[in-house]
C-alpha cells in the first residue's frame, strides 16, 4: 500500500482508509473481516464532481454547455479506469477468488469504483484540500485537453466510453515509430476485447492513436451511439459506424 500511496502523491495519516477503498464486496464476502469500499466510492463520487466543477469554473471562461462537455469527458468510468490503470491500481486491489480469476484487477467498472473509493478516502483522511489536490494531480492534464476542445474530435475518449460499456475492458494501444528523430512517423494499431479494431498513423503518438481510435470507433459505434455522440457535440452529424472491426487478433505485447 506505501507503493501506491506514493504513487498517488500523498501518504495516508490513517492508512486503514486506503485499505478500505481497494476492498471489493467479492474479497469482503470471502474474509467477512471489513466494510467494502462502497461507501468510500459514493463519497469520492460526490468529491469528485465538485472537485472538477469547481475547477473547471475558476479556471475557464467557457460557457455552462461546454463546460458540462468537458465535466463529462473526464468524469466517467472509462476516464477513472485509464487513471486507475496508470497507478497500477488493479495490483493492489483485495479482490475474492472468483473475481481475481475472472481479470477482476483489470475490469474498467471495479477500477473506476476503486479510483472513486480512493479520492473518498483522501477526503475522509485530508479534507477538501488533500482531495483536491489529488484529483487535479490526476486529471489536470486531461480537463486541460478537454477544455482545448471539448467533445468532438476525442475519439478515445469515445473509444473507452464504448469499451468500458460494451465490454468492461479498456481499449490497449500499440505504436510503431519510424524515420530519423527529426522526422519520424508514429503508427499505432487499437486492440478492444483482445481483437485489432483499428489503425493510424500521424505525426506524433498521440495522433496516431487518435487516428487509431477514430477508425475503431468508427467500426465498432452503433447508429445509436453515432446519433447519440453527435448530439452530445452539438454536431448534428453522426460519425460513420455500425460496421465491424477488422477482427485480427491482437498482438501479445501491447502498450496501454
């Protein structure tokens, strides 16, 4: 757990608190020894949300459309589970036999409840101040993005909406550079559900993936998820989808 803590960037004056947040039902079931982190998750929930509110209006001048766009770009399971995924998170969850057996450490929906857990706990422990620092030093960099351009073109924000939702697994990136340090090229490749999805290819990583993301979403996304996105952008216009992936089976090695 000091691991983690230091991970997150802050220790725990009560350390009992974090133990408590990565308890899952399935591991409190088995031990029959301690609370679940439920309570902990419909706290940090509750934090969360003002955590960012809060920021987004101190920090932006954008109207209250958009800055609920942005709000919601980064505070979803999809986006919670990336972060939780980024810390290692999964490893020190105290999951139950069965869970642990089933990929339970890397399910997007018990990652994302643990991650809110975990900012319940740091609320419980610091107060508002250590809550919020910890949630600004986990997600600054993807409200700013956000904020830079709210919704439309972020297709992996909409490629992890998808995966979490339709198969309770993060989408998982490979990318390829080629040509000399003053002028390479990135490829990048999208696996979701174990299977090759989509490709692109761009001048930096990020947009590679960004073209990767788009080309899976777009095979991947029903009508209803295309209508459903376009009217969340205030576009109007449903991106090309409903058809299928490339079905390649993914390489073993990946990048998350």
């Amino acid at each position: 757990m000091e691991e983690l803590a230091d991970r997150l960037g802050r220790p725990f004056v009560d350390g009992s608190l974090l133990d408590r947040a990565l308890a899952h039902r399935s591991w409190c079931a088995e031990v029959d020894a301690q609370q679940s982190n439920e309570r902990l998750e419909f706290l940090g929930d509750a934090v969360l949300g003002l955590v960012v509110t809060d920021h987004l209006y101190r920090t932006y001048e954008l109207p209250e459309g958009e800055l609920a766009k942005v709000r919601a770009s980064v505070v979803n399971s999809a986006a919670l589970a990336e972060v939780a995924s980024s810390l290692d998170l999964g490893e020190a969850l105290l999951l139950g036999r069965g869970e642990d057996a089933s990929g339970g450490r890397e399910k997007p929906s018990i990652l994302a409840d643990a991650m809110e857990a975990v900012i319940g706990a740091a609320y419980i422990d610091g107060g508002w101040s250590a809550a919020s620092d910890l949630v600004l030093r986990l997600l600054e960099d993807r409200i700013r993005e956000a904020a830079a351009g709210p919704g439309g073109q972020d297709y992996k924000t909409r490629l992890q909406e998808l995966a979490a939702r339709r198969f309770d697994q993060l989408p998982r990136y490979h990318v390829v550079d080629e040509g000399p340090d003053h002028a390479k090229h990135f490829y990048a490749a999208v696996a979701v559900g174990g299977v090759e999805q989509g490709r692109g290819h761009g001048r930096s990583k990020k947009q590679a993936e960004q073209a990767a993301a788009r080309a899976a979403w777009q095979a991947l996304a029903s009508p209803a998820e295309s209508a459903r996105d376009a009217a969340r952008d205030g576009t109007g216009v449903p991106s090309p989808g409903g058809g299928r992936g490339s079905g390649v089976p993914a390489w073993e090695n990946d990048d998350a």
